[in-house]
C-alpha cells in the first residue's frame, strides 16, 4: 500500500509500505475512504518533536472495515467506522469513567500511521465506533473530522464547562479552535470570542457560532477580553494552541473560579505563582474522543453540524507533502487527503 513517512524534519515521503495485517485477535484492518494532516503533526515536521528515524504519520481516520480478528465481536466488516487517535477497549475503570484516551491498555493510532490508503486498529471493539450504513460521500469529511479535531475541540469545550450562560474565550484559530467555538454553541453558551488575526479563520468561526472576534494577543489580547467582560475575564477558556504563550493568555484570559480547557499539547514551562495565584481550574490533556464519538456521529448524521468545513485544501494523497507545506505555511487550516 502506499503510506506517508517522515523521512526527517520537512520532508515528507509517499512511500510503498507493507499492507496491514491482523497481528492481534482484537485487531480491524481498515480501508480508509479519506485521511488528513493534523496541526499536531507539524511537531515533529517542524523538528520540535524529536523524530528517530523514518516514521509512520496520521492518526486520524474513517473508512471501511476490511478485516477483523478472532476476538472482534461488535465491529464487522463491511461497516464504516470512525475512531480515536488513542486505540482504548472501553472497558477499563480509566474508560468507563469517559479517559479512554488514559486507557490502561491505550495504544497510539498515530504509531501507525493513517495518512495510508489502509491501517490496523487496534481494540477494534472498543476503539471504532460504526454507522448504521456506509454513508453519502458528503458526510465523510466531517466523519473524519470527528476522529480528532471535532472530538478534541468539543472535549476542550466541555473541559472549560461552556455552557448556557457562559461567555466563551478560544484561543487558536487552528481546527480545533474553530471546532470548539462550533461545540461551545451546540452546548449553549451565550458568547463566543474567538482570538484570531486571519480574516478567513475569522469568517468561518463566526459560522460556526462566534460572536466576537479579537486579534491581539499576549498580554494585550487579555486586557481587550478583560474589557469585554466588565473586568472580570471569561466563565470558560479553550486553549487550543499549545504554546507556552497561549497557555498564559488562556489563563490571563480565564476570571477567578473559572475553567481553562487546553487540548494544545503544551511546549514550554508555566509559571508556578501565576498559576496559583490565578484561581483558575485546569482540566484537559489527549482528548478522550471515543467518548463524544456516538453523539457527535449522530450530529453529523442528521446534518445538525457540519465540521467537515474546516478542511478547506483538498488534495490526493500522492500530493501528501504539499498538504503539509500548506498547513506550516499557514496556506490552510487542514489537508484533506483524498483516496
């Protein structure tokens, strides 16, 4: 099968790889009806995250179940399915109180790869999540969206307890971000306010259910957040970017007693004595997305949200390294990859 590599910090390979097979009794081999770039990938594209040797890419994944293991009862083949970038069985004590991702049997999809024409999935039963039938090709990028980026940015949104009521700060115009201005709606909250400088990023947040729109940052972002939120800061804070700078506007941003959800993988030190003395609650870390899955899989089935949107480059696979060149250049918010 053809599947993408990271030979070495930007650059990116299309390469013949071994077709996947069951090695597990738990595993599901898939055949991907669609794939894409993260923003999380360009860590190690970048060379922030340290590389050893060509590697695999992707992690995020729909398509058709191909094959499965002995031990595989729920999954069959022939069904299209979406799952998590953490494969998990959903049985444990850790998932069974919605951290999947935290499994105590937890495998990482992205050590796989997905940006492939075919993947193994490990703890099928417990990691892919099926629709009741193969659905029209329209729905499938927003089905692919819902394996990371819909699922992280409606965790950071529930982290954060957005809510009726609530005003809404989301710091990162990236597809998480605007994914989470998208799940702050659907859960209620009264005003959004997205931190963006990109008049299309901008655009698309306030579709998606933004009210305001701020494009300072730093220190200045927060004073502008503060003034329109008469001093106070905001109920709910999403951090979706995962830099030191981002992480310490979300909490400037966030008011005493409120809640900073960050799903930005965070590089770089915090300040101990602003965190304490910020009063701030901290909750996020790897999305646990199988356990939004089912309901956002609903959502995107009766056409109430339509994340797929955020993809706004799509190109073959074989085009691969330009998809990645695009998003480092900040030329798109997300590569789709078609199949």
């Amino acid at each position: 099968m053809r599947g993408t590599v990271l030979e070495r910090p930007g650059e990116i390979r299309l390469e013949q790889r071994p077709d996947p097979t069951i090695v597990e009794p738990s595993d599901a081999i898939i055949r991907l009806s669609a794939t894409c770039i993260c923003g999380s990938d360009l860590w190690p594209y970048r060379g922030v995250d340290a590389a050893t040797g060509p590697s695999p890419m992707g992690h995020e994944y729909c398509g058709i179940v191909e094959e499965v293991g002995p031990d595989v009862s729920i999954i069959s083949t022939g069904q299209f399915v979406v799952g998590s970038f953490f494969a998990s069985d959903n049985t444990c004590e850790i998932c069974r109180a919605g951290y999947q991702s935290s499994c105590i049997h937890r495998e990482p999809v992205g050590a796989i790869g997905t940006q492939a024409e075919y993947a193994r999935i490990p703890l099928a039963d417990g990691t892919l999540v099926a629709t009741p039938e193969v659905p029209p090709d329209d729905l499938v990028p927003s089905f692919l969206a819902a394996s990371d980026v819909l699922g992280t940015g409606w965790f950071a949104a529930v982290a954060a307890e957005a809510g009726p009521g609530t005003t809404v700060v989301v710091v990162g115009d990236g597809a998480v971000g605007l994914l989470g201005v998208m799940a702050a709606k659907q859960l209620g909250a009264e005003r959004i306010v997205i931190m963006s400088r990109h008049e299309s990023r901008q655009q698309l947040a306030r579709e998606f259910g933004a009210t305001d729109v701020v494009p300072e940052r730093g220190d200045e972002g927060v004073a502008v957040i503060k003034e329109l939120t008469d001093g106070l800061g905001a109920h709910s804070v999403i951090e979706a970017v995962g830099t030191r700078e981002s992480m310490l506007q979300a909490i400037g941003a966030c008011r005493p007693g409120g809640h900073v959800g960050y799903v930005g993988v965070t590089h770089g030190d915090l300040p101990g004595r602003e965190l304490f003395f910020s009063h701030t609650h901290l909750h996020g870390g790897p999305a646990p997305v199988r356990r939004f899955l089912p309901e956002l899989m609903e959502l995107i089935s009766n056409r109430t949200i339509d994340p797929g949107r955020v993809f706004d480059l799509t190109l073959p696979l074989e085009d691969v390294a330009e998809g990645y060149r695009a998003m480092d250049e900040r030329r798109a918010i997300k590569t789709l990859l078609c199949l």
